[in-house]
C-alpha cells in the first residue's frame, strides 16, 4: 500500500504588505530584505483569518481538487505551531468545519518543518492500513507571534495554509517513495518563542540566531537530499522538482551551489510570501501543481526550529 497524492488547496490572507509598505520605525529598507531574503511581500492574517480557518479553506479546495467528500477523509493531520487555541488541536476545529465526523484528527509540533513531518505521519498510518485517505496540512499564522519592532524578524515571516489529500492506494512504483524526519533538541534555543503555556502563560515572539539557522538549513538540506537519492537509488538528475522550504532565497542559493541541481528545477517562491513556516512546501508545491501533478520525482526538502528536519520523494 502507498501514499498517493490525489489533491491540494492553498488559502492565503486577503492582505499583503510589500517591504516598502512595513512601518517606517522599523528602519529596514526594500534593498536590505530583498538582497539578504529575496523577500517582496508577505501575506498577514487580518480579523477573522485564523491557521483553523486558512487550513479549512485550502482543506477544501484539496478534497474539491480530489473529488474527495469530506465523510470520506479518516486521517487529518495539521502540522502547526500557531493553532487558534491552546486545545483543542487546530485539526479538530478544520474537521468539524468541513463536516467530518469520524477517524482522528490532530496537530503536530516541528515549527518550519510540520508540513513534512504531518506527511510522515499520515503516510504511517497509511502503510499500517490505519487509515485509507488523509489529509496532510501545514498552516501558520506567525504575523501573531512576531514581535513587530524587530526588524530582524518580523520582515521574514508571512501567513498561509496548504493541504495535500493523500488516498491509500495499490502502487508499488507511485506515490510517497520515502519521507524522513529528525530532530535535535541540542539547538532548542536557536529558533524559539519567549514564551509559552507552561512558561510565562503566553505565546511570546520569535526569537531567532540567525546565522546559527542558516548554517545549519544548509547543512540539513543537503544531507537529507542526499539522504533520499541514496534512499531510492537516483543521482541529482533523476529530480524534476526540488521544492525545499523557503525561509531565505540564499540558503536554496547555497543547496543549488552544493547539490550541482539545474535550478531550472528548484522552485523559489519566498518573493510573495516570505516564510509561511509550516504552509511554505504546500504553497511552493502549488506554485507548480501542473507539473508535480503530471509525473516526475518531486523532493521535498524542510527545516524549522527545534531544530527539527524532513525531507520526502513523491513520485507521480
Ligand atoms: O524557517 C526557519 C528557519 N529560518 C531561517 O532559516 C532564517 C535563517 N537566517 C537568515 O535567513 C538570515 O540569517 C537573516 C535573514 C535572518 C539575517 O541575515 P544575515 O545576513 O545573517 O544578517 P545579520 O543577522 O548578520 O545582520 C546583518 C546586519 C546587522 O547590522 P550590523 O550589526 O551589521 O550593523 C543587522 O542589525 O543587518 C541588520 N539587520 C537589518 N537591517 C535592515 C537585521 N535585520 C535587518 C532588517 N533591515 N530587517
């Protein structure tokens, strides 16, 4: 039995701000992001715009995508770290939005990473034969949680949402080939929030040693693509698309410099929406959906606080 994706839907905000429109007392300039992020524009959840309510939207527009009916999902897996409460998980409140009332439904924890690693999981329970036809969604809404006066933060990070149906299916040669995930807790205070529940009794902002983050995106992305070519016995050329997550245009810069990749074949998309965190791959997955959907090796490449690092081999 494999993973096939069958579907996907992306929601965005309906507001955008461009670098030039940020607040003039956050003495950045257009020049400054762009040259060091490749960021333009970011999309920020205004009021009524929620992760719950950006994930049922792309949720929907996946399984319309899938010719799915909701009653038919038994899996949804929502790999967030800005849910709309503290419980119940954000996966419940896109489940009962969408009319599904039966199966499981829960959020996973890995930041940057959680879209890779809620594919992981769903793909788990559909190798066990625990489920038949999931739901894998990466959603965030850090526009929340920045602290909005420093500027080495608060340009970086947009709001979006992405959902890909993955349908259990007979195919030996077709589908979900392979996915990873790690983590090591040892770099917990690269990337973190000063705060939490059982903490200071609140989110807190993003806090971030960037260079730190960056070295090591670099070194994870090149070590998990490796990690999948030898995996499924290809080299470099055998990829038709690599979409890895996009928190820096040059940290992909530097992974097309050391993998030898055509960049042809690498989407960058961090220009419109700067880093969406957990709904990044699914938004650049969509950027491309011609071409993922029409067959090829697709990798996916992630990497998020924690630090925390996936990487999957889709095959259609
Ligand atoms: O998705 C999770 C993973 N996150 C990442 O992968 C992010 C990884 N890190 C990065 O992308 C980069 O490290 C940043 C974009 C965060 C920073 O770029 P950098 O080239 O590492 O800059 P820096 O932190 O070394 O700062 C260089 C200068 C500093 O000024 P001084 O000390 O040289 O005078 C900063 O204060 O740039 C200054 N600076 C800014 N200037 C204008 C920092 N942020 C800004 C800003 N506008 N927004």
């Amino acid at each position: 039995m494999n993973s096939v994706p069958i579907g996907l839907g992306v929601a965005l905000p309906s507001r955008c701000i461009t670098n030039t429109e940020l607040p003039k007392e956050l003495n950045t300039s257009d020049d400054w992001i762009i040259q060091r992020t490749g960021i333009h524009q970011r999309y920020v959840a205004g009021d009524g715009e929620t992760t719950a309510s950006l994930s049922t939207e792309a949720a929907r527009k996946a399984l319309a995508n899938a010719k799915i009916h909701p009653q038919d999902v038994d899996l949804v897996v929502l790999g967030t770290t800005t849910g709309d409460y503290t419980f119940p998980a954000t996966a419940v409140i896109v489940q009962k939005n969408l009319g599904i009332s039966k199966g499981a439904a829960f959020d996973i924890s890995a930041a940057c990473s959680g879209f890779v690693f809620a594919l992981d999981v769903a793909d788990s329970y559909i190798k066990l034969g625990k489920a038949r036809c999931a739901l894998v969604i990466g959603a965030d809404t850090y526009s929340r949680i920045v602290d909005w006066s420093d500027r080495s933060t608060c340009v970086l990070f947009g709001d979006g949402a992405g959902a890909l149906v993955i349908q259990a299916q007979e195919a030996q040669n077709r589908g979900l080939m392979s996915c990873s995930i790690h983590s090591d807790g040892n770099y917990s205070r690269c990337l973190l929030t000063s705060g939490g529940v059982s903490t200071t009794g609140s989110a807190g902002s993003i806090k971030m040693f960037g260079q730190e983050v960056f070295k090591f995106a670099v070194e994870k992305f090149c070590e998990s693509l490796t990690e999948q070519l030898i995996n499924n016995h290809m080299t470099i050329d055998d990829v038709d698309l690599l979409i890895p997550h996009q928190a820096n245009s040059r940290i992909i810069q530097k992974l097309i410099e050391i993998s030898g990749i055509d960049e042809k074949k690498v989407l960058i998309n961090i220009s419109k929406y700067a880093n969406t965190s957990a709904a990044s791959i699914p938004l650049a997955l969509n950027d491309v959906r011609n071409a993922f959907f029409s067959g090829g090796n697709t990798m996916l490449l992630s990497m998020g606080a924690g630090f925390t690092w996936g990487s999957a081999l889709i095959r259609l």
